[in-house]
C-alpha cells in the first residue's frame, strides 16, 4: 500500500517539473508513510513541509553546538503539534510589576558534573 501511495504522488507530480523540495518531500512521504486524502491536502502540508524545511536548514547553517533534521511532525502545523502535546493556552496575563518581581532571584543549580561525558545522556530519539 505504501509503494502505491508513493507511486500515485510521483505520478501527480510528475505532470509538472518538480522542484528539490517537492523531491524531499516525496522522499519524507515514503520515510514515514504518510498519505493523503486529497491533492488540497497535499499540497497544504507541502507549503508546511517546504516552510519548515528552510527554517531547518538555516538553524543548522547557523549553529555549530547541535543540527536539526526531519521527523514524523515535520508536516504538521504549529498548532497540530502543540494539541497533540496537549498544549493549552492560559488566558491569564501576569503584570509587568509582578513579573520582575518574581523573577528576581534565580537558583543556581549547578553541580559541576558534565552528565555527557559521565555517559548518563543518551542520543536523541525522536
């Protein structure tokens, strides 16, 4: 089923000269075996993924400390994401007084132990 849905966005494609992102993207529809009901919904997560990609790759041309890369979410909105996170908005404000009064003494929570090079950090996993 996946070698079909591939085939039949290459095919959709193909009508029309494809760009390098259309051709990652294609790449990450089939990495991750996402499908599609209709071509408006293709093309909608193809802006989000070809957004989403230039911001990858000007964080990783300007970092050196750690490099970003695609995963299952990449073409999913800002909004999708964070509901399935469970992300929900407050309606509260905190004054502006109360704000740097509260944030005017900051613990130190340093140990001087480096937990990378104490093996205790293991590498991303998704």
């Amino acid at each position: 089923m996946r070698t079909f849905a591939v085939a039949t966005l290459a095919a959709l494609v193909a009508a029309t000269p494809m760009t390098d992102a259309e051709f990652q993207f294609i790449n990450y529809v089939a990495k991750y075996g996402k499908s599609y009901a209709t071509v408006e919904e293709y093309n909608a997560r193809l802006a989000i993924f070809v957004q989403k990609n230039a911001e990858i790759t000007r964080i990783n041309a300007e970092q050196s400390s750690f490099k970003l890369g695609h995963n299952k979410f990449t073409d999913y909105t800002d909004a999708e994401y964070k509901k399935l996170l469970g992300y929900k908005q407050t309606t509260t404000t905190v004054e502006a007084s109360e704000a740097s009064t509260t944030n005017q003494s900051v613990p130190s929570f340093a140990t001087g132990v480096n937990w990378v090079t104490a093996g205790a950090v293991t590498p991303v996993k998704d």
